[in-house]
C-alpha cells in the first residue's frame, strides 16, 4: 500500500484479498515509511499517518493486519517478504520516478511473483493509452470507449478468517522517529482519513455539484469539491467518486464537467507522468514551447522575484500574494488561481527554467495535494503549454496562454479574495 492509502473501494487490496484466498494463505497490509518523500514536510506525514491509522484500524476489524516498515523501502520490503515466506507481494500504482524506483528496486530483488494494480485510475493508465497523450481531446475517446468497462461496482473485502489482533503498529514512537520539517505546520480546516473523504464527498454532491459549471472558477463561491488531498493520499477512490456523482440529481452539465476534470483531466496528468520522464522539468516541455520561450528569454522582465520572494508573497501584485498565502496557509490554492499563480511565475522569474522549478517547488513543499502528477501536469501546462495549444505571441510569454489580474476581475470579486487571503 503506497499511493491508495485506503481500506474500501481499494482495487489493489481486493486482489491481494483474492489472491490470498486462492492460495490459502493470510494476508499482511504493508506500508513503508520512507525517511523522506520529495521533502514533503510536517503538513504531509501529519494528513498521511492520521489517514493510515484509521486505515489500520479499520483493516484491523477485517482481522487483516496492517504493518508499517520504516526506513528505505528497497530495503525494508524484501527484508519483511522474506522473514514471512511471502508468496506474492501486489502493490497499487503510481507514475512517480520515485515510487517506480523502489517498485523497479525491489522487483530485482524478488523472487515471487510482484503484481501492480492501478487503484488509482478507473480506466487503469496503461489501458487508456499506450503512449504520451497530446490532449484531453486526444485522451478522453480513448478513456470513454472503457469507462464502461471499468466504472463497476466494487465487491466487498472479505475479512480473513482468523482472529483479530492487537495493533501492530506503534503510532507514537513512529511519528518520534519520522524528521519531517516542523516549518509548513499540520492544516486545521481538513480532517485527514477515508470517512472525512466520504463525508466530504457527500456534502459537495448535496450542497456544491449544482452549479459547479459555473461557480468552479470563482474562488470566491467556495464551490469546489477539496477533494484532492483526499485522491492524492488515496483516502477515496475516483472510481467511488464517479458512481456517486453519475448517480446524483444534479444538472447535466454540472456533472458532465465534474466527471471531465476528475476522469479525463485527471488521468491525462497519470498519462503525462507514465509516459513523459521528464514531468518534473523543463525538458519535459514539447518543442514548440521551448522554441517559443527561447525566443523570448531575451525579453524585458518588468517585474523580477527570486524563489524566497515567491514564497514569502513579496511581489508588487496583491492577488498574486494572497494566492501565494492561500497556498502556504490552507495548503491548497484554488484551482482557476492555480494557473494565474503559476504563469506568473513565468512572467517574473529570470528564465523559464527557474520559474518551473520554483513552481513544483512551492506547490510540493506547501500543497496537501502536491506530489501529484496532476500538480507535474497543471505546473507544465501553465509554464510549458503542455495539453495546451500556441496562443497569440506576446512579450516574455511567447505563446504561451497568458493570464492576468484584469482577467481574474472579469471572473470574480478580486477584491474580497484578497482580503480574505491577505491575514
Ligand atoms: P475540483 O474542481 O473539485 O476537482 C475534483 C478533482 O478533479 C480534483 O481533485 C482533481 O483530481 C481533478 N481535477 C480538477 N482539475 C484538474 C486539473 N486541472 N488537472 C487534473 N485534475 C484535475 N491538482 C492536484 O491534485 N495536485 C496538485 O499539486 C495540483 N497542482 C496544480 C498546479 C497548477 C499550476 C495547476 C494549474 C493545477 C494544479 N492541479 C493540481 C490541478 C487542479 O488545480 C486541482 O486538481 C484542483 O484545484 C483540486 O481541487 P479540488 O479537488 O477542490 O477540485
Ligand atoms: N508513499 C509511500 O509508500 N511511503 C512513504 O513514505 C510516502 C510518503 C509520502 C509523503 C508525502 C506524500 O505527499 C506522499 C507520500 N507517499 C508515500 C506516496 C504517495 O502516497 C503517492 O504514492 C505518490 O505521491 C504518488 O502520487
């Protein structure tokens, strides 16, 4: 268990559960505690360990254990498959260099069979598309010719036919043992964990869906789902998510747009991440982009920030800061902000290449939901026009789509996002 933190609705823990009935042999939930994830800090390990001690707790009245390995995964899985006898070993999936790294690592020194399951996706990410997607346009026939297929119901998880046990894992001493950077501090507005995912699940569908078309983009109408710590961590299943949505009474189009960002745009940044290795950086750009920006590295910057000005919201533009404080605060920025807050980091950063880094930089160490492929994708769209097209050339931008606080007043009250943000 790595990236689908969760107990229900978990397609890699149904197989595993399935296997192991097959076999006639027990079942051992693992998760191994890395001594650091992409320098995620105190806000991350704090949402993730609440989230897997209800997922302990819950397996625990299925009778199926869960054990937490703490240290290198590459070393600590192979060390554990082999002091149990382990026959199989199945792990859910993630596009991440690092998770592919450990998987890869720990593959070579197996000698059971390993089984990797999408539990992240409906439509599984290797199914969707074999190759790099230029698009959504491109992705989605290709994800709606087998969301039949795949948007199933789930079956029930069979508790194991032994006794149960103590807990096995003790949560105080492994949160003494784990170094995660006190600075960017646990968030208080979201509970962590699959029953507060459910919950706000449910109270998006009856209070928000209707009108999420519209309202989606105004970061004012508090109209979102928050859902994405939630998928991040794999405390809910998009797969879950889809069934309640479609099942909802809320307008058409307010579900059809719902379902295209958490189906379509969402799987799109898997695809990015599976097939595109350079999703992190610059390089990983297409070349019209580069040749567009290269063309105007030359430009005048009106406007020059460095990395710590970034995070500290010193730049001249009061919506730029408040989104920058929204971020650090509440450790998300709403989704239409997200693109304006990225662009312009474009816009006022020495070259590019500087203002990619600071992006995933600022997003990983501060978003819940960071760490993301879908946070790879939405840095590499903004900056690098990746799933985007050529728009008309400008200054410092090229053509990539430009974005500004006359347009954000066009679409909302720019004014009272400041003030609630600017504390
Ligand atoms: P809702 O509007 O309620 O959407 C529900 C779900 O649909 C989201 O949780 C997400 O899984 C999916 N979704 C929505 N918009 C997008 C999108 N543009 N691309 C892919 N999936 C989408 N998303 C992250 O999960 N983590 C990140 O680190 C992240 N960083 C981003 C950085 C930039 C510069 C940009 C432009 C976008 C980023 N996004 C990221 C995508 C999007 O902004 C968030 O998924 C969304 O705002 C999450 O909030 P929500 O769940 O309340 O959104
Ligand atoms: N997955 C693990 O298997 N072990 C970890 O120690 C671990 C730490 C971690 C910290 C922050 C974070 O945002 C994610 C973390 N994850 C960890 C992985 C995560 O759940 C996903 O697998 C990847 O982020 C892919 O989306």
């Amino acid at each position: 268990m790595s990236r689908d933190q969760r107990v229900r609705h978990n397609w890699a823990l149904l197989f595993a559960r399935h296997k192991a009935a097959l076999m006639q042999t027990p079942l051992v939930v693992v998760f191994t505690l890395a001594p650091s994830f992409l320098g995620a800090p105190l806000r991350h390990y704090d949402f993730m360990l609440k989230g897997l001690q209800e997922a302990e707790t819950d397996l625990r009245s299925l009778s199926i254990p869960l054990l937490l390995l703490q240290g290198e995964p590459t070393e600590e899985l192979p060390r554990f498959a082999t002091a149990i006898n382990a026959g199989i070993i199945v792990t859910d999936y993630s596009p991440l260099h690092i998770s592919r790294r450990w998987k890869n690592t720990i593959a070579e020194q197996l000698t059971i069979p390993l089984y990797e399951v999408d539990a992240h996706n409906i439509v599984p990410c290797w199914l969707a598309s074999g190759k790099l997607e230029y698009s959504a346009r491109t992705i989605r026939p290709k994800i709606n010719a087998l969301l039949g297929d795949f948007l199933t119901p789930f079956p029930e998880l069979e508790p194991l036919p032994t006794t149960p046990r103590e807990p096995l894992v003790e949560w105080e001493s492994v949160r003494q043992k784990l170094h995660a950077n006190p600075g960017v501090p646990p968030v208080e507005w979201l509970t962590p964990g699959e029953k507060a995912a459910a919950d706000c699940l449910n109270s998006f569908i009856q209070q928000k869906l209707s009108g999420y078309a519209v309202q989606r983009n105004d970061p004012n109408a508090n109209a979102i789902s928050n859902l994405s710590p939630y998928l991040h961590f794999g405390h809910i299943s998009a797969q879950f998510i889809a069934t309640k949505v479609m099942a909802s009474h809320a307008p058409e189009e307010d579900r059809k747009a719902f379902l295209e960002e958490l189906i379509v745009r969402r799987e799109l940044s898997d695809n990015f991440c599976t097939y595109n290795d350079h999703y992190d950086s610059y390089e990983g750009i297409p070349n019209w982009a580069k040749e567009t920006l290269t063309q105007h590295s030359g430009d005048k910057r009106e406007y020059l920030y460095t990395a710590e000005e970034f995070e500290r919201s010193a730049t001249h533009e009061p919506l730029w800061n408040a989104a920058q404080h929204e971020l650090v605060q509440s450790g998300k920025i709403h989704g239409y902000m997200r693109m304006y807050w990225a662009k312009k980091i474009l816009e006022w950063s020495r070259t590019p290449m500087e203002a990619f880094d600071i992006a995933i930089a600022l997003n990983d160490r501060y978003a819940l939901d960071g760490r993301e492929p879908n946070g790879y994708a939405g840095v590499a769209w903004s900056i690098g026009g990746v799933h985007d097209r050529p728009w008309f050339e400008r200054e410092v931008y090229g053509k990539i789509r430009y974005m500004n606080a006359n347009g954000c007043a066009r679409k909302f009250d720019v004014q009272r996002y400041i003030k609630r943000w600017m504390l």
